[in-house]
C-alpha cells in the first residue's frame, strides 16, 4: 500500500461503522464487483458479481496477456468451478490485454453460464497450497456476516476520501475472521457499506476491490447470482412434501418402469480439477444399464460399464471384463450414482417405503427415510420438481442429503443428483427414448 501520514486510532463512530460493516453486506446480499491482482505490469483483471447471503462469486478473471489466469470462475465455499480460456470479449491478440466495458472496465461473467467445460476442484486459501486466487475468494466470502461484528480495538483512521462521488473514511484493520490476509484497508460510508478494500493476498500479491450496490451512483439492481448444476443450481427452499407430491414419489418406480428407459449421460467432478463424463443407455423394465465413459482430460480413463440389479462389469485396461456384485463393489460416487438409477424402478430401494410417503409430510427427524421438496426447476426446457430422498441412518439436515430426484409432471424421473465427496453435485440425465437390447454384465 502507497505510504500515507501517521494514522490515528478510529473514533467511537468510526469503529462502529467497521463494526457494522459485514452486517450490510449481508443484509445487501448482491452486489457487482470489481478487482485488480498483482501489480501494474501483470495485473490480473476481475470483474464479477457476489451473494454474500448464499454465499457465491461468479465473474471473469483476465490476465495481462493469455494464458492461465484467463477464465470463468464459480466458486462457492470449498469449491471453486473454472471454465477455462480468454473470455469471448478479450482480445487473442498476445499483450493486446482485455477489451473493455463501456465504463472502462473488463467485461463481466455471461448472464447465463455455459452449460459444459466446467472443472471442479477444492478451495485452498491456506496452507502449502494456497494460493493468491484462493486467498482472494475467501476474503470476498469473509466480508459478510449475519451478525455484527465486536468493536475492532486494532483499528485506526487513515484519512477520508470519495468513492464514485460518495464520501468514505478509509481505515485499516486486521483481516475479517477466516480470511487468511494481512491488514486490509477499508473504504466506508457514512452508513457502514464497503466501497472499497485492498489488502495483500501474498507477501507479493496487492488487490484492489471496487464494490458496487444497487442504487448507489445510478447503478442497476445486481441480480441473483446464477449458479452451475455442478455446483448445486439453483437455491433450495427444503419443505416437507404435500399429499400430492408423496402420491407422486411413491408410483416413481411404475412410472419409471412404464417409461421404459432412455438415453443416459453422467457428469462426475473428479480431482483434481477433472471430469469422468458417461453416455449410454439405461433400461428400467429389464433394470440394466450400460456407459461408455471418459475423462476429457485423460485418455487413459477410457471403460465401459454395464450393470444390472445385482452385478456391475467394467472394462479394464487389459481389455477384460471385471465383474463383481454391488454389496463387493468399492462404494464411489459413479457406483453410487449408477446403482440409485437402477434402483430407482426396485421394491428393494430406497424408494420401497415411499409407499407411505403421505407420513413422511410430517417427519421430523432428518436422520429417518424422508422426503423433502427443494425447489421447481427445469431441465433442458422440461418442468421437473426437485426432490431429496434422505435413507435409513443418513443424518442430514433437510436440504443436506446426497441423493436429489428431479421429477416432470408425469411423474418419471428425469435426473439423479448426487452430492459427492467433493461436496461438488454429479448427475445422470435419464431423456426418454425406444432402449435398444441391452447386455448383460460380465
């Protein structure tokens, strides 16, 4: 930071408005944002939009010239999703650096994001790992608390200044709770609402955030931030199921049955930073289920699968078949996933005391088999209603489950969601179609 003249301790009035500081952004919940990282000669440029509320950052990080820093960024807490690449609006031209908005700054995120090409990987912003990226969006996720903050003690007045015609104090103080930089330097308001912040990131790395709400200077209402299906989507509002929607979910298996099938495609975030994608055939009535799958990264992942109610084969490097029963089967996420497809249309699945899902409505416990809505939604323009299916010993808040049903309005299934161990989603779309014949596995 520039060298400034001797600061003084903050005032009463000024150390409640840093007090209050996380507060507002809280109770603000969106706003855009702006961010420089590094210096001058190599600066990486970001422009984005936060929920503090949710929490989540979406926006577009550009570097000085092409190459790694260059993407499209989704993060939420412990997970960071990168859609990797010089955004459309930035020049390919080497050193050309990136085109600019109307108002001078880089263009922001897509209102919609891309459906593919995401890669998922853990937030590290401490440790040997962490890196200055990291560092960043945990500090954009730190600035927001539901609760005011106790009086900062450690705090001290710069000097005042304007921020885009708004008259600020600027005052520095350590870093919010869990956010792993140094000192941060704040830009306040006189109602407590952060304009502005820099900080160090690394010994090395300064950034520089610009902080935008509605209304303020004109500015348009940010709206919500729209989030990836591998990330989540959409927000969830958990609510016991009605009548109607418990009549639904307990004939899921005839429906199912009766639909017969279709084509399958799975999206599984793997790490580090990767993707096992599948495409196939699923077939409720004879309960079989065959995938080719691949990692776009890595050739070598290359298999195939074929399963049915009992057994699962894989085909292995070798060329062979391995077939083994689901009880002997190393439980992962892909074998959780495909094994809850088929499993879907069984009297034996967790799905069999959906029967009496009409009890469920009341259910309080989260650790019972319970069923629970989480939101309308839609899938590839078809009306489905999310749902949570949580099984025996499965403790977990309503909302927090593994498994998610995505159901259309003639009650079959559409898609299995799956929270992974990663904490990212994964799922298998199921789009009615004639299934030809099958093989069996081994």
């Amino acid at each position: 930071m520039p060298d400034q003249p001797a600061p003084r301790p903050v005032t009463a009035a000024e150390a409640g408005l840093l007090a209050a500081m996380r507060m507002r952004d809280y109770q603000d919940g969106y706003a855009d944002f702006r961010a420089v990282v590094g210096n001058a000669a190599d600066a990486v440029r970001i422009t984005g939009r936060l929920d503090w509320r949710r929490p989540m950052a979406y926006f577009t990080s550009v570097g000085a010239t092409p190459g790694p820093a260059d993407g499209l960024i989704e993060a939420v807490p412990r997970l960071v999703a990168v859609h990797a690449g010089r955004p459309a609006t930035v020049s390919a031209e080497p050193g050309a650096g990136p085109s600019a908005a109307p108002d001078g700054d880089t263009a922001g995120p897509p209102e919609v994001p891309p459906d593919d090409g995401w890669r998922i990987r853990g937030l590290a912003p401490e440790g040997p790992s962490a890196s200055g990226f990291d560092i960043l969006i945990n500090l954009l996720f730190a600035l927001a608390s539901p609760q005011q903050d106790p009086v900062q003690p450690a705090a001290h007045f710069v000097r005042q200044d304007t921020v885009d015609s708004s008259r600020v104090v600027v005052l520095d103080a350590p870093p919010p709770p869990t956010s792993k930089t140094s000192e941060v330097r704040y830009w306040l308001d006189g109602s407590g609402r952060l304009l502005r912040l820099e900080a160090l990131l690394t010994e090395n790395i300064p950034v520089r955030v610009d902080i935008e709400r509605a209304g303020r200077s004109g500015s348009a209402t940010p709206g919500a931030v729209p989030v990836i299906d591998l990330l989540g989507g959409a927000p969830v509002t958990p609510r016991p199921v009605t009548s109607d929607e418990a009549k639904m979910l307990a004939h899921l298996p005839t429906r199912d049955r009766s639909s017969g099938g279709g084509r399958v495609t799975v999206d599984l975030p793997v790490q580090p930073a990767s993707l096992i994608h599948g495409n196939g055939w699923l077939d409720w009535r004879a309960c079989r289920v065959s995938l080719a799958l691949g990692n776009p990264d890595d050739d070598t992942q290359r298999t195939q699968m074929r399963a049915d109610g009992q057994r699962a084969s894989q085909l292995g490097r070798t060329g062979g078949w391995l077939t083994t029963t689901w009880s002997s089967r190393p439980e992962s996420d892909l074998t959780i996933l495909v094994a809850s497809a088929l499993a879907a249309t069984s009297a034996q699945s967790g799905l069999a005391n959906l029967s009496g899902l009409a009890d469920l409505s009341g259910v309080a416990d989260p650790g019972a088999d319970s069923a629970t809505f989480l939101r309308r939604d839609k899938l590839r323009g078809v009306p489905v209603s999310v749902f949570e299916i949580r099984t025996a010993g499965e403790h977990a808040r309503p909302g927090q489950g593994r498994l998610r049903y995505w159901v259309d309005r003639t009650g079959v299934l559409r898609r299995l969601e799956l929270r992974t161990d990663l904490g990212a989603f994964a799922h298998l779309d199921i789009t009615p179609a004639p299934v030809p014949n099958l093989p069996r596995p081994g």
